[in-house]
C-alpha cells in the first residue's frame, strides 16, 4: 500500500529505519528485531542505501528478503548521486517486480573520494529531479528527506526551505526528517514548511542513543543536528554503556511523549538494527 494512503488513514503510527546487514549473525539479528517490533504494525520499514551504491547488492537484497518474509510495507531508500540512469532504473524495474510501492527518493552525499565531485553533472543533481523522474517513469509513492535544522549545504534556513519545498511540489507525498534532539526544531520546520505552503506530512526521525560518542561524531559531521547541552549535561553523567543507552531511551520517551502532546501522529525510528530501545520508547511515551 502506498504509506501517504496509509498515513491518511491512520489515527496514529509508527515506521522504522534499518541498514543492510552485511553478515549472515547481522542479518539474524535484524530479522529478530523486526519479529518484535512487528507487533506495532509498522507504517512501513525503510532500508538505507549505502552512499554512491556501495552496498547495492545487499541493499536490494535485504529490501527483497524482507518483502517476501514480513507482512509490513518495506520501502528501499535509493540515491542518484553519480549513477548512471541505466544503473537506477534497473533497481527501480527489480523494485517495481517485487511489487514495491514506495521508494524514499535521495540525492545521497558526494563521494568523499571526489573532493572535486561536480553535482551539476549528474543526470539528477538533486533529489526533486530523481523525485519527477521516479513519479513519472514508475508511478511508486516517494517519500523526501528533510532536515530540520536544514541540510549541510543549504546556504541559509530560508534557501533549505524552498529547496524542501521543492521536493513536494515535485511529486513527493511524504517526508521523512533527519534526527533533532531539541523538539523546536522540528515545530520551526513546520512551521517554514506551512508558510511555503507545504501541508504535506512529515515524520519525525528519531534517534534511540546507543553510543552518544558516535552521535557527536555525527553531529559534528555533516548531519547538521545540534546537541543541546541538557543532554550533553545528562550524557555527562554515564560512562557506562548500558546506562547511557537507558539515559538515551528516557531523553527519547520524553521527545515523543513532547511530540505526542503537540500533535504529532506518526514517528519514524532509526533503529539501528536492534529492537529493545524503539520498542521500550514506543512504550514509556505511549504512541500507540
Ligand atoms: P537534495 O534534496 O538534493 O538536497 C541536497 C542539497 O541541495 C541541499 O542543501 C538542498 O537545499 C540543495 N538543493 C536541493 N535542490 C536544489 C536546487 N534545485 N538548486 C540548488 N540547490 C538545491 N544517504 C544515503 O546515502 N543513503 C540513505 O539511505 C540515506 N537515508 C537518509 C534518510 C533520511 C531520513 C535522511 C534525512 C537522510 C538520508 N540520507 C541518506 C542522507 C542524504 O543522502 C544526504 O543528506 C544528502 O546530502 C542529501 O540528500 P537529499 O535527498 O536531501 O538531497
């Protein structure tokens, strides 16, 4: 079913974000975390794509394995950034034979190789393109990526939310935003978004801490996500695994149940794989 039906029908929902396990313990473990989160009734499960088509095989392999073995909606996250179109429309053809109905549509990032990398030059230099050309060529449903506090390379909040916009005004019925660790964020986003005239649904990506090293690598990165020092201040205090990830469930139970409050119906989790710490959020927050 294709998940902008399904979000129109539904008064509350919850989706889930893993990666193409490369190893066959790898590939156990997703297929017992999704066993226990199938008790959700997903909206849907999205399988990344690594960077340039580097993980291709095993992208288009997990979303194929996971299609014929679960019951939920799996949509595959696809980029264009320096693929040939012959390359990306066979995935699309194996998708659309699989009997795939939603693709989330992405640019992906420059190769970090190519220090000199001309995004002008490929077919589809940005995600609105990729977006009309899945749209028009194969019919899927597309969902957009979206950045709160706006995508690295956007030169300003305002530019990032035309080019947002741009996303849905070219066909994408769904977006899907980057982690944010302070709710305003996401509100202020909104907010942008209605003012451009854009009603047009958004979930909210969250972020179960696991390991907060590796999210402040992250954060420091090009991901563009703030950590606000309230929970730079709770990190502070673990430096225990078990407790920081207990510490990383809680911050999240409360950034939901924030949301909840506010209004927010659906909520997209980066799982990481794992089960325990997006089942225990759903939970503490009572989202469903
Ligand atoms: P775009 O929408 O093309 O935006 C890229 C930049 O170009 C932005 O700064 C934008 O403002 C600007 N821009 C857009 N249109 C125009 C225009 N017409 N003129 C000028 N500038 C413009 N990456 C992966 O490799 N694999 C994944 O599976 C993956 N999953 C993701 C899932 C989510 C929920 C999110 C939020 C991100 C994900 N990413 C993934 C990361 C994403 O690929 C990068 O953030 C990438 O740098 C941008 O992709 P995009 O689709 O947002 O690109």
């Amino acid at each position: 079913m294709r998940i902008a039906e399904k979000l129109a029908a539904s008064a509350r929902g919850v989706s889930f974000e893993c990666f193409p396990p490369k190893t066959e313990k790898g590939r156990k473990n997703l297929y017992c975390a999704l066993a226990e989160l199938e008790k959700y009734r997903p909206l849907f499960v999205s399988v990344t794509y690594g960077a340039g088509g580097g993980n291709k095989d095993t992208a288009v392999g997990t979303v194929l394995s996971l299609k014929k073995d679960f019951s939920f909606e799996v949509m595959p996250h696809l980029t264009c950034i320096g693929a040939p179109v012959g390359e990306i429309n066979r995935i699309l053809d194996t998708y659309k034979a699989a009997g795939i109905e939603n693709i989330l549509a992405l640019r992906g990032d420059p190769p970090a190789a190519l220090e000199s990398f001309d995004e002008s030059e490929g077919i589809f230099p940005h995600a609105s393109d990729f977006i009309k050309h899945i749209r028009k060529e194969y019919g899927f449903s597309c969902g957009a990526a979206v950045y709160p506090e706006g995508h690295f390379q956007s030169a300003s909040l305002e530019d990032d939310i035309l080019h947002s916009a741009e996303k849905f005004s070219s066909g994408a019925d769904f977006g899907v935003s980057q982690m944010f660790f302070d709710n305003s964020y996401y509100y202020d986003f909104l907010d942008r978004l209605d003012k451009a005239g854009i009603k047009t649904p958004v979930l909210p990506g969250i972020m179960p801490i696991l390991n907060f090293e590796k999210i402040r690598e992250l954060a420091a990165s090009s991901a563009k996500v703030t950590i606000p020092a309230k929970l730079e201040q709770i990190m502070g205090r673990y430096s225990d695994p078990d407790d920081i990830r207990k510490a990383g469930i809680d911050y999240a139970s409360l950034q939901c149940a924030d949301l909840l409050k506010n209004g927010v119906k659906f909520f997209h989790f980066f799982m990481m794989n794992r089960s325990e710490s997006a089942a225990r959020i759903i939970e503490n927050a009572g989202i469903l």
